[in-house]
C-alpha cells in the first residue's frame, strides 16, 4: 500500500517534478515499496535555491525573532498532530525497531529538536556589549558591540539512519537563527522530508521560500547547493568520503561548512570495571544495525580480563533480539538496502581474511530471507590496523581488542582517523575521567553518562567533521560575527 507525501515544497508550493518522474521508496525490511516521491532534477534545485536567497533578503525571517520562534512552534504542534504517523512512517522507509523510535530516533528530537531552539532564541546573546575603547588615533571614546547574524541560505544535506533528528536538529537550528534553508534528504529515507515540507505549507505561517524540500535520486542534484554562489553554509551529515568532497566543491565559493561525517568510536573498559555492565556497552553495535556515527564499534578489554569479559560479550550477543522492526521486543532491523548490506558483508569477509577471529554472526539470517538482514556479528583477537577496526562498517559488528595498560588503551583508541565518540568504563571515576581527557573526540562517556541532548555539543575531531551541532555552539554554527563600533556621543 503506497504511503507517504510525494511532494517537495519550492518556494512555498508543494510540487512534484517538472518531468513527473519519481523514485521508489523500499521498505528495508520487506523488500516491498511503501510509495513514491518526486524525482526532482537541476531545475528545481535551482528554482528552491533562488527562493530561499529571494526570502532571507526580502522576508523579515533574518531578523524578526518572536515570529521565528512563533512559527516553529506551530511547526512542532503540527508535528505532534501527527506522532505516531510519522513513528509508523519512519519504522517503514528506514526499518528502525519500534523500540528505539523512544529515543534519538524519534522521541527525543520530537520532544527537544524545534522547542529548544525556539526558546533558546529569546536567551541568545545576539548583541555584546564590550567596554569602551579609544577611536582610531585616540580620538575619544567609542562604544563597542559584537553582532551576531545568521549566515543567509543553508543547503542542509541529510542521511537515512535517523532521517528525522538530522532534520529536525538541522532546521531547528538553522531557522532559528533566521537563515533560511534547502533540505536535500537521503533518497533512501524522503518521507519524513517531505512530510515537514507539507507541514510548513499547510501549518505554518512561515513564507515562501524560507524551507524547501528537494528530493532526488540523483545525487549530483545535492551537490549543487556545494556548488551554488547563492548557498552561504552547508550542513552535512553523513560519510567522510562524501564530506571531502563538499569541501573540495564548496571552496570556490568559500562556503561555511557544518560536517558531522563518520566514527569509529571506542570503548576502554579499565581493569577495574564492573565487568557485566561495562561490557553491555558492546549492545550498542546492535542498535539499529550499527547504523549510527558514533557507536563505540570497537571494544578494548585489558589483557588481564580479556577471556571473561569476551565471553559475557559472546553470550550478550548470542542473545540480541533482533528481525521484524514492528516487533516490539526488537532492537535490530536490517540495513538500509541491498547495496549497504552487500558493503558489510564485504568488511566481514576481509575481517576473516585478515586473521580475526569470527566469534559469531557474520551471515544473512535463514529465518529472515526477506530484507536486507545481516546477523549480529562479533569479532576477537583483532589487531587495530585491521581494516575491521579502521574502517566505519555501519553494520551490526562489533571488534574487540586487548590492550596492556591504560598507556595503551588510549593508544588504540587515538589510533583511527576519526573521533567522533568514545566511552571509559572504570571503578574510579577519577582514573575514567583523567582517560576520558586524553581521547581525541568530541563526545566521551564515562562509566554510560550520556552526552545526548538539545544542549550538548555533537561533533568530532578529525575526519570525524567540522563544528558542532546542539546548544549555543550550534547557535555559533549558523551565525556570523560582526564588530561594530560608533562614538560615543
């Protein structure tokens, strides 16, 4: 049964393609196409492009406040009008468990992605007042001030693992702050973007052109907002490979750029944890498949604790439940489609090649021959130079890695090209901490703390991207900086 709005918004209009073509939108895990959506092409890039330069200069979007905040709250009540469609319609296009839409894949943005932006709005230091200072040639005395404006268009460019946070993180932010915006949504994931598209046309007051939605199977039709003089600032989550790019394209044009891109987090479990629970953290490879940036994907065990500790992983892994994501018991659907699937089976086959040692999974399940399945795969004896514990595998796989001592712990864990995340596990929050101040990444929890939520910053170091989204820095994200001065009368 086809579902889903197949429209983009443009320029205040919900539209489909100039040539009526569409692309299919799968279920991954039936197989079975939930709907269709507009295939947009250049043109309407161009056209969406043009009407949110038109609204950010003519509007008073930039600089009318309370408006803003107005109307995302009257985005966010049509949000909530519609909960658990749009709980039913994520479950369907991006085949997350029923289960975890109680979280960062639903509920959490829902609750924090439009309302803490819009009050923050109000809190927000848009004017500093610095002290007096002497003119140019000491010619009296001349107040100074620090302006903070919004950066003008944003081409926002999201994935299709948490489709709705992304986008809601990402418009929240970015609206807020008064610039206006292009969401150019993962083909794999379109509906939960042209939902918003519907819901700013026919439930919001805010004018044409400050939103628009642009959909397209094409990804050269993205990289346009890369390339276009009329786009001020990316906002791009998604893999490294793809982030190089954007900033290879974008610096004739010398865009601002906001790049959330790929991990390979780890986590250090001392020799002085509580041994069962540090270790449940490896769970987390099997949340949504392993389809998140900064799940901690390789687990570091002492040497001294090594054989127990990988043996309660064994048997915690033996056990994850796991198959149809309309299931409530479920924590693991598949993977997004056949060409990712295809990509970790790939990394699990080198894995084995390279001499890891296959615990278990590894396999397409028998009992599930439809979607895109991949068993819960755990991997010991794994050197970290092995492609497995290099490479971001986004799939259900879990490496683990001793170490001797705590020097070397944080060795192999600063020894990746990323860092994005990481996570200690110790009995002495003092020793947790001191490591957690040596890994190189830009979230760190310690002993299961969380660093989620609308006013923490999200980011990493490295190629793990550029800036950080959440909270005042996200505010900074979207903002310039102006000093202005004057005499004082």
């Amino acid at each position: 049964m086809s579902q889903g709005e197949k429209r983009m918004l443009i320029d205040g209009e919900l539209v489909l393609a100039d040539s009526g073509r569409t692309f299919e939108n799968v279920n991954p895990a039936t197989e079975e196409v939930i709907g269709e959506v507009a295939d947009a092409s250049a043109a309407e890039m161009e056209r969406a492009i043009v009407a949110a330069r038109r609204a950010f200069e003519e509007t008073s979007w930039a600089t009318d406040h309370a408006f803003r905040a107005r109307c995302l709250g009257q985005l966010q009540e049509a949000l909530e009008g519609e909960r658990e469609e749009i709980r039913e319609e994520l479950i369907a296009e991006v085949g997350c468990p029923r289960m975890i839409t109680a979280g960062p894949q639903f509920e959490s943005p829902l609750e924090d992605g439009l309302k803490w932006p819009a009050k923050f709005i109000e809190q927000y230091p848009w004017v500093t007042e610095l002290p007096d200072g002497p003119g140019l040639g000491g010619d009296g005395t001349h107040v100074r001030q620090v302006w903070k404006e919004p950066v003008g268009v944003v081409g926002a460019i999201t994935p299709w693992n948490f489709p709705f946070e992304v986008n809601l993180n990402k418009i929240g932010q970015a609206l807020a702050t008064g610039n206006t915006v292009v969401l150019k949504p993962a083909p794999d994931t379109p509906f939960t973007a042209t939902r918003l598209g519907r819901l700013v046309a026919e439930r919001t007051d805010i004018p044409a052109g400050v939103f628009n939605v642009v959909t397209s199977s094409d990804h050269l039709v993205g990289e346009q907002l890369t390339l276009s003089p009329l786009v001020d600032l990316i906002s791009f989550t998604g893999s490294t490979a793809v982030g190089r790019r954007i900033m290879e394209k974008g610096a004739a044009t010398m865009k601002r750029l906001f790049l959330e891109l790929g991990g390979k987090s780890a986590t250090i479990v001392l020799d002085d944890a509580d041994l069962p629970t540090a270790v449940m953290a490896g769970m987390g490879a099997c949340y949504h498949a392993g389809q998140g940036c900064a799940i901690q994907t390789r687990m570091l065990l002492p040497r001294s604790r090594y054989d127990e500790g990988l043996a309660i992983i064994e048997q915690m892994f033996a056990n994850v439940p796991y198959g149809d994501p309309q299931r409530p018991d479920v924590m693991m659907g598949p993977l997004i489609s056949a060409k990712q699937r295809d990509r970790v089976e790939e990394l699990i086959a080198t894995g084995v090649r390279e001499g890891a040692r296959l615990v278990l999974g590894g396999k397409r399940p028998e009992h599930l021959p439809k979607g895109y399945y991949v068993e819960p795969t755990l991997f010991a004896d794994v050197d970290n130079s092995m492609a497995i514990a290099q490479q971001e595998i986004f799939g259900p796989v879990l490496v683990v890695i001793p170490f001797d001592d705590d020097e070397d712990a944080v060795r192999i864990a600063n020894d990746s090209e990323y860092g994005l995340g990481g996570g200690v596990w110790s009995g002495s929050l003092e020793r947790g901490r001191a490591i957690a101040k040596r890994i190189r990444a830009g979230q760190v929890t310690v002993n299961g703390g969380n660093t989620y939520g609308p006013d923490m910053p999200f980011g990493g170091y490295k190629s793990s991207g550029i800036g950080r989204q959440n909270g005042s820095y996200g505010f900074d994200q979207y903002l310039e900086t102006k000093a202005v001065a004057w005499p004082r009368p």
